[in-house]
C-alpha cells in the first residue's frame, strides 16, 4: 500500500508511515486495527536558555575571577620548581610556592605545573633529608 502523503509503500498492519509519520486512513487498514484513528500534536518542547556567550574571539575565564590568557607566558618558577624536585626537594618546594604567588600576581601561565612541583617535592622531601642526614652522619663518622 501506498502513503497518501509521500507516496512510499508501507506495510499493510502500519497505523503511521514510517517515513513521514502521517496517520494512514482507517479504511485502509486491517479490520482489526479499523476505528477512530487518534492523531495526536507534537509535545511541545520547554524553551532552551542558552547562557549569554563570550564576546567573539574571547574564550571564558578557566577559574572564576581569574582569567589567564593563552598567550601569558610560562612561569619560569613553576619549569624550575618541578625540574629541581628531582635533585633537591626543598629548594624545589620554596620555588613552587614562588611561582604559585607570581602566577597569581601577574597572571602566567603554568598553575598545574607549579602545583605538580609542590606535590613532588613534599612527597621527596622525606627521601632528600634522609639521604642528606645519611650523608652528613658518614661524613663525620668516617673523616678522611
């Protein structure tokens, strides 16, 4: 059978046309589907709000109050306290929290990097003092 609205074939138990979706005629349907075809309205959907957009070519701020943008340069601190970590921790832990304070002051880059450094040199700091105090001990233990 034929939809009168689209003119495709539909199946013979069909109530809709599954291409259009228009009510298909009630005589031309089966005899046990024949009876008052109820078209219902579409549901009206709530309208959306969307949130008011940022001036164009400006993305919005990372953090509220704080906008950084992506061209600010690095934190030189922040690549220092993360890189001597490895080497020394409380140096690298003093350089850390310089860098969060210029990072916050003037507004750089590399506040991951500078919280990431802080992390690694408390977590080996317990390692550096202990290799260092072993270090002293034998040097006064065993003097050349």
């Amino acid at each position: 059978m034929r939809c009168p609205q689209c003119n495709r074939t539909y199946e013979a138990a069909s109530a809709f046309c599954t291409y259009c979706g228009v009510a298909l005629v009630a005589d031309r349907l089966p005899h046990a589907m024949a009876g008052p075809v109820v078209v219902q309205p579409p549901v009206q959907q709530p309208p959306t709000v969307m949130p008011a957009a940022s001036p164009v070519g400006y993305a919005p701020p990372a953090r509220p109050g704080v906008s950084v943008s992506p061209n600010a340069p690095m934190s030189g601190a922040a690549v220092a306290s993360l890189v001597v970590d490895f080497f020394f921790s409380p140096v690298g832990i003093i350089l850390g929290h310089i860098a969060m304070r210029n990072i916050g002051r003037d507004r750089l880059r590399g506040r991951g990097v500078a919280i990431a450094g802080l992390i690694v040199g408390y977590v080996l700091l317990p390692f550096h003092l202990a290799n260092w105090g072993i270090a002293i001990y034998a040097a006064f233990q065993y003097p050349q």
